[in-house]
C-alpha cells in the first residue's frame, strides 16, 4: 500500500496540479507523483522556475491530447535539464526522404501539425488510430454525408487516409498542392514588407463586373490551355494576362510558382503590371513566428536541431570540420575516377567528417548494360578506398542518386541506389545510401542534398526574359520563396504526391545543395542565412566541387586541375 502523503507533499500536488491545469494540462496521477519526488527538495520559487520550463517546452511539442503521462514528464524534465538539447555523441546524421514525418499547415490552428495515418473499420464504423491503440467513434451520418471525415485534436490532424503509397489518388495531389500554397500564404501574410498591400481573392473578383484598378492576388500560375494563363487560390481562379510592359521581379515564374500579381482587372481578365515572389523569411524568424522549437527536419529528436544548446556548443568546436560535396561522380570513367583519387588522396591528412557523392553514377546510363558497369564502378572505387581506409576510417560516405541511376524513372523523391552496390564499399567504408533528395545533420546545422538538372527545365518554362548572368541568383531567391526543392508542375518534373512533404523547405535549411550540371555557383538571398549551392558536375566541368564548413556557415569552390590528371 502507498504512504500516507505528507502535508508538505500534499500541498506541492496541489499546486503542481493547479499550474498545469492553467496552461490546459492535465496530469495523470503516476505523474503527479514524479513532479513531487522531483521537485520536493526545492524552494518554491524553483519550483515554480521548472515547471514554467515544462509547460512551455509542452506547448511546443506535438501532442496527442491535454493528458500528460509519466513518460512525458521524465522526458520533458530531461529536456529541459540538459537544456533542450540532443545526444550529440554523434553530430552527423543522415535521413531518408522516405523516413520523414509528414508536417502539415492547419491555418485554423495556426501552426504546424503532424498528419496521422490510419485505417478504420467500415463495418462498425470505428476508427483505429494505430499508434495510439485508441479508437473514436465516428457518426454514421457523418460517415455517409463526408467521407473525408476529419477528426481534429489540438495538434493533430487525423485523416482517414491508408498509408502513404506510391500509387497516389487524386486527393492527395490536390492536398499536396494545398500544403505547399498554404506555407507560402502564411508567410506572406505577416512579411512586414506586405502589410500595406491588400490582398483580394479570385473568388471576388470572379463575381466582380466592375472595372478594378491595382488588384493583387496571391496565386499559383497555371495554364489550362495553351498560351491562356490562369492564376488559382483557395478560391477559384481567374485568367490573367501578361503584357510587353509587364514587370517581373527577379525571380524565375514559370507554371506553378506561387507567386504576387498586381494589375487591373477587367472584363475577367486580370491583365497583370507587376509579377513577384513573396519575401524569403529565415527559419528563426519562421520558428518565432509559429512559436515552436519542434523538430520538422527528421530523425526521432522533438527538439530541432538548431535550437538545442549544446549541439551549437559542439558546432563550435568544430571549427575546421568541412563536408565535400561532389555531383556527377561517373565511376565508369576512368579519368572521373582519377580525379575522384586525386580528391581523396588531397584529403587525407586532413579528411573532412563526410563526403556526399552525388548521381549520375554512370556516363551511360538507361542501357542495357548500366548495371555492370554500376558495379564495376563501386569495385574500383573501393579498391581505391582499400588503399586509404585508415585515412578515412572517421569518414560518412553518402550516396545520393542522380535522375538518371537505377531503377526508378524520373520520379521525386527517389529511393537509395540498387542494394546490390552496396556490398563492394560497405566493408571498408562507413557507407550511407541515401534518398533522392536527402537531409543531413551536422551538429546544430540543417542541410538538404537535392539532385536534379532542374535549373534548366525552370529557365525553359519560365515566362520572364533572362541572362545567363542571372540565372543562380534568381534560381535561388525562386526555390527559397517557394520552400519546396521542385514547385515545376507533375507533367514537367512528377512527384510521389504523398511524399510531396519530403520535398519542403519549411523553415529553410541552413545549406541547401541543389546539385545540377548548370555552372557551379554558391548563393544568399536577402532576408535568409541560408546558402544555396550547386556544385556542377563534377565529370563534365574540369571535376569542380564544393568544400563547406558548418561552423563557420561558409561553402569553398574548388576543382582538380586537367595538368594533375595526365597519365
């Protein structure tokens, strides 16, 4: 039997009690008793320190309900002891595109909310929310009258969706598409560079029939027939037309940039002055914003990455440590592989913690022959590693295929190269093959690796004249603005619409390599820390590649020169 608790004891439950139930949480009776064995010993006032540190720290956690378990309290008490910060044993971390949590933005709640998967039983109309093992019922009206039915908790949004597959319906395009205009609506509603603009809908002025002087929409530019562009919200749509005087702002808009139009509206036609990208917002003022400090990145951390104490303080002893990114590493070439030695054996003394490889990995690929010649390649490749592996015993190897290496077929996200490569370097090397695109955590740094010849399909659709001169930089500020690595529509480049998460930058990453054959070039937009960077290819540009050092935030371009490699 339990104890009698004291009158000390009794009090400290009752105030414990009382403090949660203000902020809405309630307290199961197991952790109420391990508030009180945990904060007994201390005075009240740090008492009330702690259990401030708590609740905050709860709020901006994704929870299930307001009923808080023991579990919950040691983990958030650890937490908030160790200042909110990870295990940072080990400071690299790779993720899976495929692995990722998929976040969504509920503009009713005003933040961002993890979308739960489950199945439900037609027969007795129940919902089985699988990790949970709790079920709610669902009125069989309802269930009638939507199918979609939506079951909505404090931080959940719960649908009635089967688990993500490949075979997408058509729900799920329109609610990627839903999602990615959302993140950039939210955004551009509190830029204070737009507040004294004001916004109307194409639902008012579809029902307009008045003459409209300086109209501005948000909208996503789309084209449902040829040369007849039309501009969708939430709403509906309108058709717009862009005339020789029309201004566009540096940027690249093409068919589904989501972007601001200003112009008159007419005979309901809305003939468009001036085109631009909404403002680019950093991931702090974004996490400022939506008041969370949750983990959106990936891994299983609930704390993000750059808001942990002690991975920054770990960063910054990493003051020397670089990261290699190289993009068309052709290992069935031999002069390729010369100049990938040369790298290697430059690096030595002083290896960096991780090199990314990054596809094509063939010179010849979709042949009938590609894979022979994949797996000759990684042989050569590892004997060349076999030579120095001591040298690189401490270093990740990441591999990330490009659009043209086996065995899916120009499709976004794309999985890990073919498992059947991965014996020859996996025995001497510290080896990860990664997703199409992929994440990766140095630390307290956020970086995302995309490969895809991208550039040139955007500045081929895009409907604003361009110099070659211009194209980084407008490339950059136009996938930051976006927040989503591919905003071309699926006919141009298709995506897997229930893993269209995997492809967001919400909040920005703090290095974003867009690995493509276009020119190498490093970028910062105004308004941003983050660096976008295109290493080029390595195999077909004088075998240039970029050096970044996350401590310092600073990415250095370099190349092997063509005299080093002669025979």
């Amino acid at each position: 039997m339990d104890s009698q608790p004291t009158a000390e004891e009794a009090a400290l439950r009752r105030e414990i009690v009382k403090m949660f139930q203000i902020h809405a949480f309630e307290l199961k009776k197991e952790a109420v008793k391990l508030c009180v064995k945990l904060f007994l010993e201390h005075d009240k006032d740090t008492r009330k320190k702690w259990t401030n540190k708590m609740i905050e720290l709860l709020k901006k956690q994704t929870l299930q309900s307001s009923l808080i378990s023991e579990e919950l309290i040691r983990e958030t008490f650890r937490q908030c002891k160790s200042k909110g910060s990870q295990d940072a044993g080990k400071l690299l971390n790779v993720f899976d595109a495929f692995s990722l949590q998929p976040y969504d933005f509920e503009p009713e709640l005003g933040k961002m909310v993890l979308r739960v998967i489950f199945d439900f039983k037609l027969q007795i109309f129940d919902v089985v929310v699988e990790p949970f093992k709790k079920k709610k019922a669902v009125p069989k009206s309802d269930f009638y009258r939507d199918f979609d039915y939506k079951l909505q908790t404090t931080n959940y949004i719960i649908s009635r969706k089967a688990t993500p597959t490949l075979a997408a319906d058509s729900s799920s395009f329109s609610h990627a598409a839903r999602q990615r205009f959302l993140l950039v609506k939210q955004r551009a509603a509190r830029c204070a560079s737009l507040k004294n603009f004001k916004f109307t809908t194409c639902e008012i002025l579809s029902a307009s029939t008045k003459t409209l002087k300086s109209v501005v929409v948000l909208g996503m530019l789309t084209q449902q027939k040829a040369d007849c562009y039309h501009i969708e919200d939430l709403s509906g749509s309108i058709e717009v037309e862009f005339k020789e005087d029309t201004k566009f702002h540096h940027a690249l808009f093409h068919e589904h940039s989501i972007a601001i139009f200003e112009g008159n509206f007419e005979n309901s036609v809305l003939k468009v002055n001036e085109v631009a990208m909404v403002p680019v917002e950093s991931a702090e003022t974004t996490r400022k914003e939506l008041s969370s400090n949750e983990n959106w990145f990936g891994g299983e951390d609930k704390i993000a990455f750059r808001c942990s104490e002690r991975l920054r303080s770990a960063l910054a002893k990493q003051e020397d440590t670089s990261i290699i990114f190289l993009s068309d590493v052709f290992l069935d070439d031999m002069k390729t592989m010369r100049a990938l030695n040369k790298l290697l054996m430059g690096y030595k003394d002083q290896p960096p913690i991780a090199i990314v490889l990054c596809g094509n990995f063939c010179s010849r690929p979709r042949q009938t022959d590609t894979i022979d010649l994949l797996d000759r390649g990684f042989r050569y490749l590892a004997n060349q590693l076999q030579q120095m592996k001591k040298e690189y015993e401490k270093t990740q190897f990441i591999f990330v295929p490009g659009p043209d290496d086996p065995f899916v077929d120009s499709v976004l996200p794309r999985p890990h190269l073919p498992s059947l490569l991965f014996k020859h370097v996996s025995p001497i090397i510290s080896a990860t093959f990664a997703s199409n695109p992929c994440r990766i955590q140095f630390a307290s740094q956020e970086i995302v690796v995309f490969r895809n010849d991208l550039i040139k399909k955007m500045c081929r659709h895009s409907i604003n004249s361009i110099t070659v001169e211009s194209i980084p930089s407008r490339y950059a500020r136009s996938i930051l603005s976006q927040a989503h690595l591919c905003p071309l529509p699926q006919h141009i480049t298709p995506i897997l619409a229930d893993f269209s998460h995997c492809l967001s930058l919400h909040p920005l990453p703090d290095l974003l390599i867009s690995a493509d054959r276009f020119e190498t070039f490093q970028e910062k937009v105004v308004g941003t820390e983050t660096i976008v960077s295109n290493p080029g290819s390595f195999a077909r540009s004088n075998y240039t590649f970029h050096v970044y050092y996350p401590a310092q935030n600073r990415i250095e371009a370099s190349q092997i020169p063509n005299s080093e490699l002669i025979d």
